[in-house]
C-alpha cells in the first residue's frame, strides 16, 4: 500500500511551464527537483529523474497548455516515473487543465475529454491533483482522487479593488462576460462592493459568439470583465464593445488562464478593453504588453496551497 504522506517534499516541473514552478519552489524555500524532460527523435517524451524520491512527497507542476498533447504526455510519464522510483505521494499541481471544456456531450457521439483525461492522470499514479478556476467545476467530480480547487479571483481582485478607489463606488459595476461566470463576477463583486451586470450571449459554434443583450445597468459606468480563461478573445472583446455600446464609460478585463490562442493578442489590441489582467497559469506570451496585458503570479498561492497539502492542513483558507 502506498505512502498516505512523504518524508519530506520535493517540486518538480515539466517543459510547459518552468518559470511558475521555479517561483513555487522558491515560496516554499526548495530547490528545484532534479529532472530531463525531452524528446526522442520521433518525438516520443523522454523523461529521467535525476535523485532519489523514495518515500518523498513529490509535486509535480505541469499546466496542459499549448502544445496541449505534448505537455499531458509528459506529465504522465513523469507521475508515472515517480511511482515506479517509490515515491511516497505523488501530487499533479496543474495550474491550469487544459481539455477541461470538454465536460459533457453537447451533442451526439460527442467525447467527455475532460473524464478522459481525469482517468489518464489518475491511472498514471497521482495521488491527488491541485489546479486553479476548471473551466467546469464539475470536472472535480470526474477524478477518483482528492481534488483541491484553487480560485483566481483572490489574486485578480486586489488589482482592480486599488484601481476602483479612484472613483464612486456606484460609477462601478463587474460584469459577467456569459452566464457560466456569474458565480464567479459575484465573488469579484463582493470584494469589490459593488454591483454586477450579465452579458447574455449566444455562442453558434466554438470560439464564435454573438452578444444578444445585456442584463444590468452599465450606462455611465466603468465596467470590469470577469471570467476564466481568454481564448481566441472573441467572446470578451465582443462583450466589452457591447458595454462600451450601451454607455459603459471604460472597460476592464481580467481572466484567470490566458490561453491566447491567434488571433487573440490582435483582437485585444484593437478592442476598446482598457487594460487586461491574467494570471500566469499558462506562460506569458510574448506580445502581451502590445495588447495591453498585464501579468500575475499564482505562485504564492500554489506554494502555500502545497505547504498546506504536505502538512496534513486545510486548504480551504485560501478561498477566503
């Protein structure tokens, strides 16, 4: 039977995204986790731990960004990896998981990916998984495993509570880009004090989406976007022309996961968003100052939701 808790504790990373996990182990006071993640010629992973983890309680940080395919596999040879060298417990930290709008059959013969890759990254070896804002929070429920869910919005509100200072507080409203984010533009909201507005759209096909009307005043108000991740940006710069439209004074966005598929980076530059907060669940991309991106770090939060999974402590404090 498996270790329930390693002797000691040891971060490790995977090529999607070094720069967050260096960050980690430095809130935790830790070096990085010695390991060779490459590719054979033909393109198969490689993966060579470089010291023992015996007994260790290891953690692996890996988000599933592009190149999506590539990064899974490499998490899971790296769990797997781990547990054929013994490792007392093996934690995925995924910042951010990618296939995770692939949640339920949205018309027939469709796959559930997201279930897919739940059973992937527990059948690899992980003993529990840690990530931040599921597209779906549902998908907690497609793991057999432990499942700690971290939120964005303690990281992103600060940043715009500062902001919002400088005027009334009835001149500022949050704003829900669909009505799969008004759990989370509340959330904002309340941090914020203030009120919020819904912006009801109708999506024909993925990543294509026509703004219908919105639900709330915005009229003369500075208008703050709220949602999970940032794709080809279509949606939210739809969204932020249709407040601009209806009397909203100046819009902001933010987002938890930049994906910033192409052609994102333009679309955002041409849009009437003010400015665009992310957080560095996915790697900064290299155009972002051009689109007026700013960037984040989830890296406190990740190491000390780590120091408390190691110490047997809640998590749940974080998500005040």
């Amino acid at each position: 039977m498996r270790n329930i808790h390693g002797k000691d504790i040891k971060i490790f990373a995977g090529n999607s995204n070094p720069k967050v996990a260096q960050e980690i182990a430095r809130e935790l006071n830790l070096p990085m986790g010695k390991s060779n993640v490459t590719a054979f010629a033909d393109g198969e992973v490689s993966v060579s731990i470089e010291e023992t983890v015996r007994g260790s309680d290891v953690f692996v940080v890996q988000s599933s960004c592009r190149p999506v395919n590539d990064n899974l596999m490499e998490l899971l040879i790296m769990i797997d990896a781990f547990k054929r060298a013994s490792a007392g417990r093996i934690t995925a930290v995924m910042p951010y998981f990618g296939y995770a709008r692939q949640d339920r059959k949205a018309k027939a013969r469709d796959p559930i990916s997201a279930k897919l890759c739940a059973d992937l990254i527990a059948r690899a070896g992980a003993d529990r998984v840690l990530t931040m804002d599921l597209h779906a929070p549902q998908i907690q429920g497609f793991f057999d495993i432990p499942v700690d869910h971290l939120l964005g919005v303690p990281i992103l509100a600060p940043h715009f509570v500062e902001l919002a200072k400088n005027y009334p507080r009835e001149e500022i409203v949050v704003v829900s880009p669909d009505l799969g984010s008004v759990t989370r533009a509340r959330k904002f909201a309340e941090r914020m004090d203030t009120g919020i507005a819904i912006v009801d759209k109708r999506r024909q096909r993925a990543n294509v989406s026509e703004v219908m009307n919105i639900i709330g005043e915005v009229e003369g108000k500075r208008a703050f976007l709220v949602d999970d991740m940032v794709d080809t940006a279509g949606s939210i710069c739809n969204a932020a022309q249709a407040l601009m439209d209806q009397g909203a004074v100046e819009v902001y966005a933010c987002a938890t996961h930049g994906v910033l598929s192409d052609p994102a980076i333009d679309r955002i530059r041409d849009s009437c968003i003010k400015e665009m907060v992310l957080l560095d669940t996915i790697p900064e991309h290299p155009r972002a100052a051009e689109a007026r991106i700013k960037m984040r770090s989830v890296a406190p939060v990740f190491g000390e939701a780590i120091g408390r999974i190691y110490s047997d402590k809640p998590v749940s404090p974080l998500f005040v």
